[in-house]
C-alpha cells in the first residue's frame, strides 16, 4: 500500500514537472514577441503655427562684430539743404584751375563746287580744270560739265548738294589737282616773266642739298597760299612736306616735277578743301 501510494505521489510530481517545463518553453517566445512589437505613438491633429525659435543673445552677436573703422576727427560743418558753403564741398577758389577759354569752333565743311573751281582758278593765278590747256574763259569748265556727278543739285531730281568727302569727289579733286599742277609748271618754266608760284624762291633745277634755305622757304609760302597757313621755315611741320619734295626728286630725277607733285599735294590735302 505504501509503495503504491509512493509510486503515486512520484507520477505526480513527474505529470506537473513536465507541465513546467512546457511552460518554460512556450512563455520565453511571447515574450519575445511582445518586446519586438512596436509601441504605439498617440495621434497628434497637424497645426500650421510656427515652432517658436530660441531669441539670440544680443551680447554674443555684437561680441562677433569686426572692429569699426577709423573716423578721422574733424569737426562737422551745418550745411542747410540746397546751400553750398565754400570750403564745405568745394576747394578753395584759390586752388581751382581755371580752363582755358577757347574760341567757339564748329565742324569743318567741305567746298561745293562752284567754291572749289574758283579756289583752284585764284591760287593757280587763271588755271582751270578744263578740256583744253586751263583757259577759264574760252575751255569747257570740267568742274561745271561733272556738276551733277559731284552732288550739285539740279532742282528737279535733288535740292541739296551732296558735300561728303566721298571716293568719286576725291578721284576728281585728285584729277582736277594734277592737270592745273601740270599747266603751272608748264607755264611758270615756259615764261620766267609771269608770277612765278610753284618757283617763288627757287629755280627749277634747285635741290635740297644745293638750296635748302631756298626749299624751305618755297615750302613755307606754298603752304601759306594754298592752306592759309604759315608754318616758319624751321617747324617740324615742314619736315613731311620737304621729304615729299626730296623723294619725289630723286625718282622723278627733275626738282621741277618735285615741285608740281608738292602743288598735287597740297590741292588734294583737305586743309585746302575744308574750311
């Protein structure tokens, strides 16, 4: 009896050991599942308001500052609106310079025709450019024949003349200049009794080297007869005008038609057709 109550007691103790045990296995996994679970964050309603932001400190921001500028010490001058003290804006009157006064100036034009055929007629002392040998009386005038082919109005088709330095004035001025040059020359070494021009102060056959004085001042009056212009025989002005005359002596290998390539020059310079 003793031994089945024992034998009893023993299964019982087996029966409920095995029940922990089970326990024991099945307990840890929900708890782990529970721990892997997510916690559940409470609903919050979306609000437009501004998140409130911390106000700086006033003294950590001007402690940052860089240092402020030198100011130089001077004394301050009450200047009402519209008032101008001397001394307060401007320098003394003593200290301003004064511009210089200068003559009113306008551009400068160009020649019509009618002009430029009668400065060509009074320089060259009764040449024109014409078709036969410069007589202004008795040729054809070629200045008044191409009249309309250098800009002058005709008052049908235009009424303003055209006074543009253009290439077609230049040609003409430029064919116009070498035959009055031509006849001078002709004339002036043809005729030692008429008012010499081109050979005011030197003979046809001077050069640089045996008249320089002479150049010089044949150069000088040219340029005062046909510019207005006087330009002293030792300017440096001088200096271009007398290496045309040079060069053009030593290819020409004659001073006299030197001295009609200078008049060319000097006709189709603009300060002879400009004013």
């Amino acid at each position: 009896m003793k031994n089945l109550i024992t034998s009893l007691c023993i299964g019982s103790l087996l029966i409920s050991s095995c029940a922990d045990m089970g326990d024991t296995n099945i307990r840890p996994l929900e708890t782990q599942e529970q721990a892997e679970a997510p916690a559940e964050v409470p609903y919050e309603e979306p609000t437009n308001e501004a998140p409130e932001l911390e106000e700086p400190n006033e003294t950590e921001i001007f402690s940052e500052l860089p240092p402020q500028p030198y100011l130089p010490e001077t004394e301050a001058i009450d200047i009402a609106l519209g008032i101008l003290i001397e001394g307060a804006l401007f320098p003394p009157a003593s200290e301003v310079e004064e511009p210089p006064v200068e003559g009113l100036t306008r551009p400068r034009r160009r020649m019509d025709i009618d002009q430029l055929d009668a400065a060509m007629e009074r320089i060259s002392n009764g040449i024109c450019w014409t078709d036969g040998n410069g007589d202004c009386v008795n040729d054809d005038r070629l200045f008044v024949r191409l009249a309309s082919s250098l800009g002058k109005p005709d008052f049908r088709n235009s009424t303003q003349e055209d006074l543009s330095p253009s290439a077609l004035f230049q040609k003409f001025l430029g064919d116009a200049a070498r035959f009055v040059c031509h006849q001078m020359m002709i004339r002036e070494t043809g005729d030692p009794s008429v008012e010499a021009i081109l050979f005011k102060h030197v003979a046809p056959t001077d050069t640089l080297e045996s008249n320089l004085e002479g150049v010089n001042q044949n150069l000088s009056s040219l340029i005062l007869r046909f510019h207005a212009r006087h330009v002293p025989t030792d300017s440096p002005r001088l200096e271009l005008w007398r290496w045309l005359f040079q060069t053009s002596s030593y290819v020409a290998n004659d001073p006299a038609l030197a001295w009609r390539n200078v008049c060319v020059a000097l006709f189709s310079h603009p300060d002879f057709f400009t004013y």
